[in-house]
C-alpha cells in the first residue's frame, strides 16, 4: 500500500504528496495536492487500478495527442485506400492537429472535447463534424490501449445527425437524352444501367467483358487522389460480376474493337480516363445542354397554359449510380440482386441506403395482407353449402 506525506514548499505553503510503487514494483510518488483528501481519493484510485490491471503511469499520460497520431496514421495508410486515407488524414491535419495535437493525453477533458465539437458543428456539415471526432476518439483509443489513460474522453459524446442527402434519380427517357448529349454517350448510358462506380468502370479492361453474358467483371478501381491516379481493388475489396442490357451489346463491342486484352474499355485504352470537372468538364457540358433545352421547353409550355414538363435534376457522374438502382427496382430487381450490382457489403446497406425506392413494395405488402384477411374471413364466416351446392 501506499501512503500520504505533506510537505512545505519554499513560500511555504503546505501540500501533500503519495507514494506507491507501481505495477513494475518501482517507487514513484505524485506531488501537489492542495488537500489531504484529494491525495487519499488518488491514492485509493492507483491501488484500486493496480489491483484491476487497468494502472495508468502518469509519465506515459503526458505524451501529446500528435505523437500518439504520427503512429496511428501510418497503420491506417497501409490498410485504407488512398482516397479514404487523404480524407482522414485531412480531417487530422484541418480540424484535430491544430486543436488537439499539442496536448498531452492525460489532461484532455469530456467536457473540452464536447465543447470543440458543438464549436464545429455551428459552421461545417455533419459529415465533417463525425469525421474530425473519429479521428480523435480513434487516437484516443490507441492511448487507452497504450495503458496511457484509462478512458477515452472522447466516447459518449453528442454528435450531429447526419441527415440523408435526397437522391436524384433519372428517367429512362433523362438518361437518353442526357448520353446524346454528351461526348461519351456509351459510358453515360454504361454507368446508368450497371451502377458501377467510375473508378470501377474507367478501370475495366477489354478482358473483363463476358460478351456472350453481357456481364463485366469489376477487379479493378482507378481513383484520383491528389492529382494522381491509384489502381486498386473495388471499394469493399471483392471483385463482383454485373450484368448490362442488351441495348450496351453493340456499343461495348465496338468499344473493344482494335484493342487487346488488357487494354482499357473505355477511352484511348491505354490512359484512364480522368473524372470530368465538376463545372467546365464535359459531363457537367452535358447536363448543362440538357437543362437548357429543358427551360425553353418549359418556357414555351408555360406560354400555350399547359404544364410544365418535368426537368431533369442537376447531377454528377456518381449520381448516375443512384438511377442504375432505381431503374433496376422499378423494373422488379430485389434488394438482393441490386446489392450484388452495386457491390454493398449487405442487403441491409443497400436498404439503408434506397428505403425510398422500396416504398411500392411496402404498399404491396399492404394489399397483401388486405386480399389474405379477406380471403381467410370469408371462407369462415360462409355456411357449408353456401356455394350453391
């Protein structure tokens, strides 16, 4: 057991002091407690963390916050993908490094970690917010494992609801006019009927089509990160086979036509094809034609008192994965078979992620259940015989 001594400093104020020896069997001792009492309860704690097994030395508790970080994110950079590590080592260096990195790890506190947190959420979205307290409370935890502290601070904090973005999904008749618009009519047309991502569709290569299946094998995702592009597996590291209709035959094979094997489907066949800018590229070209005619059609519908056509939303390439899972539900696709396309780790995510689009068949569950109670009520309340036998 350890035990409790006062002392005198040179102003001559009196404090107290323990001494303990820790797990290792060295003595230490803790200084600078203004009240007997408070030097007891910390006393009591040590003993009662060595007997737990749960001991925190407070040396190892002064390490600050950015060297127990500088480890971390290495072991993420070599288990994440390129994109997902720039994300999270930006939200590091922009929001925790300059708040956090600093300090020592033992000294940080709940109530400073709810505070910077309701300090984010006043101007930036809730994506960001949860993303710069994952980092955190993931360093955080490395400490706890580290026997530097005893608890993450961090947990059991209240973070913002992430509320949904609404999805725009497109026509049979938007994706259309949307391809002929465009310079790369096939691959517009492509990503809207197969939900591929357009790292995982710019990286396949004339092999990965099965002709006669129609189907093409994903293995491959080229992303651009930092200006330059990575080739890796697909984003849940399984390589999936997805079907594509009939109308793409033609196209796709013409696509392959004078290229070998390993050759790129899409563009010159030897350089990925980059993702158009988001506001000169050619894609965004493309929605701009489309919503312009679009306007003039509405103007003139206006003009002659009819309704206005409905337009089509603004959207990006990504969003053309969204239309593939609409278009395949509202053709009689099952949850199951649109996970499988769009590569979802389950059919849950694939649920979370388009419960909208599912709400036809919630109303189909209804009728259901309306025809099997109908059908169940009548049988019992009819008379034998009342058939007319």
């Amino acid at each position: 057991m350890g035990s409790v001594h006062s002392y005198e400093t040179k102003a001559g104020k009196k404090l107290y002091r323990i001494v303990y020896r820790r797990p290792d069997h060295k003595q230490t001792q803790e200084r600078g407690f203004t009240r007997r009492r408070d030097a007891e309860l910390r006393l009591a704690e040590v003993e009662i963390g060595k007997a737990k097994g749960d001991y925190v030395n407070p040396a190892d508790a002064r390490e600050d916050v950015a060297s127990i970080a500088a480890g971390w994110l290495r072991a993420r950079e070599q288990v994440m993908k390129p994109s997902s590590y720039q994300a999270l080592r930006g939200s590091w260096e922009t929001h925790v490094q300059p708040r956090w990195g600093a300090r020592q790890v033992g000294g940080v506190k709940h109530s400073e970690v709810q505070d910077w947190i309701a300090e984010l959420s006043r101007g930036r979205a809730a994506s960001t917010v949860l993303r710069a307290h994952g980092v955190l409370a993931a360093i955080l935890d490395v400490a706890v494992n580290d026997r530097r502290v005893s608890r993450n601070v961090a947990r059991g904090i209240a973070l913002p609801r992430k509320v949904p973005k609404s999805k725009p999904y497109l026509t049979h008749h938007q994706v259309q006019t949307l391809a002929e618009a465009s310079a790369h009519p096939t691959l517009v047309l492509f990503l809207a009927y197969t939900g591929l991502r357009w790292g995982e569709a710019t990286g396949l290569r004339v092999k990965h089509v099965d002709a006669l299946r129609r189907r093409v094998n994903v293995e491959e995702n080229a992303v651009l990160v930092g200006g330059v592009i990575h080739v890796g597996t697909p984003k849940m590291h399984e390589a999936r086979s997805v079907p594509y209709p009939e109308f793409l035959a033609l196209p796709i094979a013409k696509l392959c036509e004078g290229k070998s094997r390993d050759e790129l489907l899409f563009g010159d066949g030897i350089n990925y094809m980059r993702l158009p800018n988001s506001v000169k590229g050619w894609f965004a070209g493309a929605v701009n034609r489309v919503l312009e005619v679009e306007a003039k059609a509405a103007a003139a519908a206006k003009a002659r008192g009819e309704e206005e056509p409905v337009r089509m939303p603004r959207i990006t390439p990504h969003d053309l994965r969204h239309t593939a899972a609409s278009l395949a539900i509202s053709a009689g696709a099952n949850v199951k078979a649109v996970q499988r396309m769009l590569g979802h780790a389950s059919a849950s995510m694939t649920l979370d992620t388009y419960a909208d689009l599912f709400d036809d068949d919630l109303d189909s569950v209804a009728v259901a259940l309306d025809q099997a109670r109908r059908a169940a009520v009548v049988a019992k309340v009819l008379p034998r015989g009342a058939s007319g036998e």
